[in-house]
C-alpha cells in the first residue's frame, strides 16, 4: 500500500500502460481518476479497479484541449478531495518515414504527445502549488525520446520535447517539493503495438533487447508506482528507462 490516501489522475488510462498504472496505483491504496479521450476505454478500466475490490472514476477528455484539460483536473481534485500525482500516458503514434510526415500529421502529434502534457501537467502542479506544494508529476515517455528510431519522426521528436518538459518542471518545481520524472519504455505489448508492429518489426527488436521481450505494461507500472512512493521523495528530473536494456546497448554481436 505504498500510494494509501494518495489522490492520482492517470491521463490515457483507458488502455495500455495508462491502465496497468491506474490498475496498479488503485491497488497500492491511491484514490484514482482515469482520464481519456476514449470514455468507453477508461470505464472498463474503472470496472476493472472495482471488481478487484477498488475505487476510481473516469472522466472524458482530450489533453490537447485546455478547456477539457482544466475540466479534468477540477473532477479529479472535486472528487478526490485534492491531487498528489499525475501520470501523463495519454499519447497516439503513428508509423511513418519522414518525407511522409504531412504537416497535420506532425501538428497533431505535437499537439497530443507533447502538449497535451505541458497543459496536464501545467495545471496539476497549478493546483499543488496553491494548495502549499507536494506532488508528483510521472511523464511517460519512450526510448524515441532518447534515440532517433526510423520511421517514428514525429512522434520520436515530441518524446525527446518530453524529456526537456520534464527537466524544466523539476527545476522549476523543486521549490515547492513537486517531483518530476519521466518513464522511457523499449515496446511494451499493448493495444498501441499490437497495431503497430509487425512480426517483422517484433524481430527486429527482439535482435536489439537484451532482455528478448517487449515490457508487460504491469511491469511500467510498477516503475511509475515507485516514482509516485515516498521511497522516491529526492529523485527528480530524471529518466528511468524501463527498457530491457537497450539504451545501454550498442551492436550485439552474436558469437
Ligand atoms: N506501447 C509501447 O510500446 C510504448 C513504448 C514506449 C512508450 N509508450 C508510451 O506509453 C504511453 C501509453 O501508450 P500505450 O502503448 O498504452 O498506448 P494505448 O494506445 O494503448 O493507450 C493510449 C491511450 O491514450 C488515449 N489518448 C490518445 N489520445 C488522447 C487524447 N488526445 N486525450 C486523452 N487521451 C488520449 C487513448 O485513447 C488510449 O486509451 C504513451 O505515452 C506511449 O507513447 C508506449
């Protein structure tokens, strides 16, 4: 019970890696909100939170909306008597070489992945900041943000955007003991990859992963939940790479 009493709004929670944190964070005894475009994604995470003896709520909306955005974080604070973390998992990608990016292609990935968390994330730490400070802001970002991986332009260059985000934050919000951190997973199996990657794509990575597997969204949880903890009361500003070992790897060579 490492969130008990702790008040969460998980932004994208309506599948994937948002869900396995909100799942998880209900879990470690937090009061959970689950945030989504997608309303019939983020009720049957809700379902699932209570029919494991939990509470949550959703709420419907889109990050990239300010008005939607500010809506969010009233219910989240209204209902949960206050915010102490927000997890920004909300993103989309798309797979495309980069004399293929059209201009609205590259303006709406922005506009999801990169500013969709500035104005979460600007907004929660509003509502910490005027409520005397403390909390937690988890960003998930992605290998691509430290790693120029073909075919992923546009959204490769909102996760590295991302990973600036999250560095400004922690050193502008330090003062008032909010921390901030980012999550880089390699792929981790989820609605957003079984989409995405081919076979042939899965082959291609496995040849790359130390560990010869994509993550388990549990398994990205279980990072955010640390970052969330007290146990993670003085890291700030950083990322934690939950990627099987890729970053630290250059060729693997098989001898
Ligand atoms: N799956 C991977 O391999 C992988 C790897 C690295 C990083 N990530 C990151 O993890 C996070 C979650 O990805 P996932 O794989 O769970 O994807 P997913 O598609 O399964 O879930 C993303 C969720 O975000 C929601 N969403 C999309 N646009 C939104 C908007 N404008 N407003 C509100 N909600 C919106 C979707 O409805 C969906 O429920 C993303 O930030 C992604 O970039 C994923």
């Amino acid at each position: 019970m490492q969130l008990k009493n702790k008040s969460a709004l998980i932004t994208g929670g309506g599948s994937g890696v948002g869900r396995a944190i909100a799942e998880h964070f209900a879990g470690e005894g937090a009061r959970v909100a689950v945030a989504d475009i997608d309303q019939e994604g983020a009720e049957q995470t809700v379902d699932s939170i209570k029919a494991n003896g939990a509470d949550a709520f959703s709420i419907a909306g889109d990050v990239s909306a300010p008005a939607e955005v500010a809506s969010m974080i009233d219910q989240a604070v209204a209902k949960n008597g206050g915010l102490n973390i927000i997890v920004n998992s909300a993103a989309i990608a798309r797979v495309q070489k980069f004399l293929d990016i059209t201009l609205q292609d590259w303006n709406e990935m922005l506009a999801v992945n990169l500013t969709g968390v500035f104005l979460c994330a600007q907004a929660a730490a509003r509502h910490m900041v005027k409520f005397g400070g403390g909390g937690r802001i988890i960003n998930i970002s992605s290998v691509n943000g430290q790693r120029a991986i073909s075919g992923r332009g546009a959204y490769t260059v909102a996760k590295g955007g991302l990973e600036m985000l999250t560095k400004i934050m922690a050193a502008e919000l330090g003062e008032w003991n909010i921390t901030v951190n980012s999550i880089a997973p390699a792929p981790v199996d989820t609605p957003m990859i079984k989409k995405m990657h081919t076979q042939s794509t899965r082959e291609q990575w496995y040849r790359v992963l130390p560990i010869k597997r994509y993550a388990r969204p549990e398994e990205i949880a279980h990072a955010a939940a640390f970052l969330a903890s007290d146990n993670a009361a003085y890291i700030s500003g950083h990322t934690l790479n939950v990627d099987g070992g890729f970053n630290a790897t250059g060729l693997l060579l098989d001898l």
